[in-house]
C-alpha cells in the first residue's frame, strides 16, 4: 500500500514545485515588465497617452453594436419569464436574492432611511428591475435598451446611447444571474469601455452630421479627428485574456481528440432545427468539425501574439520612416532596456516550459513525453525574437 501511494506522492510534491515556481517566473515576469516602462517611459506615454485613428474602432463599434442588438432581441420572447414579477423571481425575492446592499438598505413603502444610502445601493448589485418588475416596466426597458443600442450602431449621438445602453443593459442583467453566460459579461465589459471611448468619431451619423454642416456652410471638409488609445488598448488586452484564459481551460480529451464542438453542437440547448442533428454527424464524419477544434484551441492559445504582431507593425512602420522614438534615446537606457527584455524572455521561456509539461501535453494530439513538449514550447518563446527580427 505504502509502495502504491508513494508514486503519486512524489508527482504531488513535484507538481506543488513546480507551481511555486512558476509563480515566482510569473511575479518576475511582471515586475520585469513594470521596470521596463520605468526605464521606457516614453513607451509608456505612448501606450497610454498616444492617439490614434478613429476608424477601426469605429468599425468594431458597428460590429459590436450588431452583436448587442442581435442578442437584445433574442432576449424579448423570454423577457417576460426571466425579468418580470410574473416569471422566475417575485421582484422583492430578486432584490433579496440579488439586489446587495438594497434588500436591507431600501423599502418599497418608506424608500431609504438615509441619502447616502443611495450610494451603497448602487455600487456592486444594482437593478431598476430590483425596484419594480412588472411586464409592462420590463418591457419598456428591454425595447428603450434596444433603441438605444440601435441608435449606438449608428452612431448618433454615441457617447451619450452608449451610456444609456450600458445602463439598461446592466440592469436587465444585475436583476438575475440565472440565464447569462461569459459571453453576456463580456459583451457589459466591452459596453463599458466604448463608454470611455470616442468611438462614434468615425463611421458614424456623428461624424457625418459634423462633415455636412461644413460643407453646407462653405468650409473646407473637417480633417479626420484622431482620438485616445488608451481604451482601444484596454479593449485589446481584454480581449487578450478572454481568448488565452478560455484556451488554457480547454483541459478536456474531447479537445484532443477532437469531438467538443460535435459534442457541444449536439447539446438540446444549441439546437434550432430537428436536422441538426444529422449535419453535425456529417460535419464531424467529414472531419471539419475536428479540424475546428484544433483550430480554436490553437487560435485561443495564441491569441497573445496578436499584440505582438501589432507592436511589431507599429515599430516596422515608424522604423520606415524614421520616426521611431527609441532612436532618440541614450545609450545606457536603450541597453537597459534589451538586458530586461531579455531576462523577460527567459521568464517567459521558463512558464512556457511548464505549461507546455502539465497543459500542452494533456490536450496536445501528438505522441510526445511532457519533456519534450516542455522543451518544444521553451523553444517556441526564446524563437520569437529572432522570427520578429528575420
């Protein structure tokens, strides 16, 4: 028994190592990553500070805007039964139930005991329909929503739609937490940071409106605003970590050997038609379902490089034309600068070499032993540079 149990001791004790390592790779890595743009600091207002032109996301609004509208609608058929008094949750159960601090801070007969009450009450749980759910108010809601989302997409008046959909939006959403998904947060996250932005400064009625009124009054077109890139790169980064969080959880043998999106497509909860069923057993026979797995995983694997890539354009780029900030800089600070890179590439090598021994090598449809996956993915890190380079 004491010879049975000791193996996997041993791997306990390993794996527990080897956590507390790449712990101390990952906290290295991002104060590496802080003391880079304390010796860069130019970059650093550059990522920040910098602006940029409005037009792609202006079109990501556009985009996104579908997305909300689409998903709203699809909401009103069952708006009844998940929002109001008359489905899921009496409105007083909802408010106990989800409502935060209101439950016990708000009465429907006496309203708040105090003014600041207000602020507790808003600040983490906070829903209209906490306060009054019936159909016709929840009705109300969810169409004003859709408007307002509608009139974002076409960018008329899109700070102030972009604003009031955030808040509708969130209300519809903060009333339960039965019925939503990651998807439905991250579709708020992204609502808030457009809220932030300038988005409707390109392809926009906005931005149409401001061209005709000059051209009506006999001026010369107005030159194309640029706008801040501080939310874009927030936008950018958020998307980074949804993409690279979800390809690390896909832990499942359905991923490697190729039958999650059969199985997932096959779920009564994603059927919309009784032939369904037979397309997706063809699809799978045909291997195009398969290769679509692999191909999603890979794709949320390596999502990161996708910010990579786009430094790199904007270094090619302004390296073209010789306007590169880094060539202004001294000496010293530019060798500081490539000695912290460097020990952040070999941090980065080091987590890359575990996750490639306990995570790669679990879903990885190759025969190799964790070593050497290990080692491939170590590899694969330190040969980014020299491929940016060539």
């Amino acid at each position: 028994m004491i010879a049975v149990a000791r193996p996997t001791a041993v791997v306990a004790t390993v794996a527990s190592v080897d956590l507390t390592v790449a712990t101390a790779l990952l906290v290295a890595l991002l104060v590496l990553v802080g003391l880079f743009f304390c010796v860069r600091r130019d970059l650093w207002a550059r990522l920040w500070f910098a602006r940029c032109d409005p037009r792609p996301l202006g079109l990501f609004r556009v985009g996104f805007g579908v997305v909300v509208l689409w998903t709203l609608i699809d909401l009103l058929p069952f708006a009844r039964f998940l929002f109001s008094d008359e489905g899921l949750w009496l409105t007083k159960h909802a408010r106990m139930r989800y409502g935060g601090a209101l439950a016990h801070l708000w009465d429907p007969q006496h309203g708040f005991e105090h003014a600041y009450d207000l602020l507790p009450a808003l600040w983490r749980s906070f829903s209209l329909l906490h306060f009054r759910s019936d159909p016709p108010f929840v009705f109300a809601i969810l169409i004003l929503a859709i408007l307002s989302a509608a009139l974002m997409t076409l960018g008329v008046r899109t700070r102030v739609t972009t604003v009031v959909t955030w808040v509708l939006v969130d209300t519809l959403y903060r009333h339960n937490l039965v019925f939503y998904s990651g998807a439905d947060t991250a579709m708020r996250v992204f609502l808030f940071l457009g809220m932030l932005s300038r988005w409707g400064e390109a392809y926009s009625l906005d931005a149409w409106r401001r061209y005709r009124r000059a051209v009506v009054a006999g001026e010369p077109p107005p030159p194309r605003r640029l706008i801040p890139s501080w939310t874009t790169h927030l936008m950018m980064l958020q998307l980074v970590i949804i993409y690279c969080t979800s390809g690390l959880l896909k832990t499942g043998a359905s991923w490697r050997d190729g039958t999650a999106l059969y199985y997932a497509a096959s779920l009564e909860h994603f059927i919309r038609f009784p032939e369904q069923i037979i397309v997706v057993t063809w699809l799978q026979r045909l291997w195009i379902l398969p290769i679509g797995a692999r191909v999603t995983l890979l794709w949320e694997l390596l999502f990161p490089l996708a910010i990579l890539g786009s430094a790199l354009r904007v270094y090619e780029d302004e390296r073209a034309r010789g306007v590169w900030v880094g060539d202004a800089q001294a000496r010293p600070v530019r060798i500081a600068s490539y000695v912290i890179l460097s020990l952040a590439l070999v941090c980065g090598a080091g987590l890359a070499y575990l996750i490639g021994y306990y995570y790669i090598q679990k879903v990885a449809w190759w025969h190799f032993n964790r070593p050497s996956t290990g080692a491939l993915c170590s590899l694969t890190v330190l040969g980014l540079p020299p491929l940016a380079i060539a």
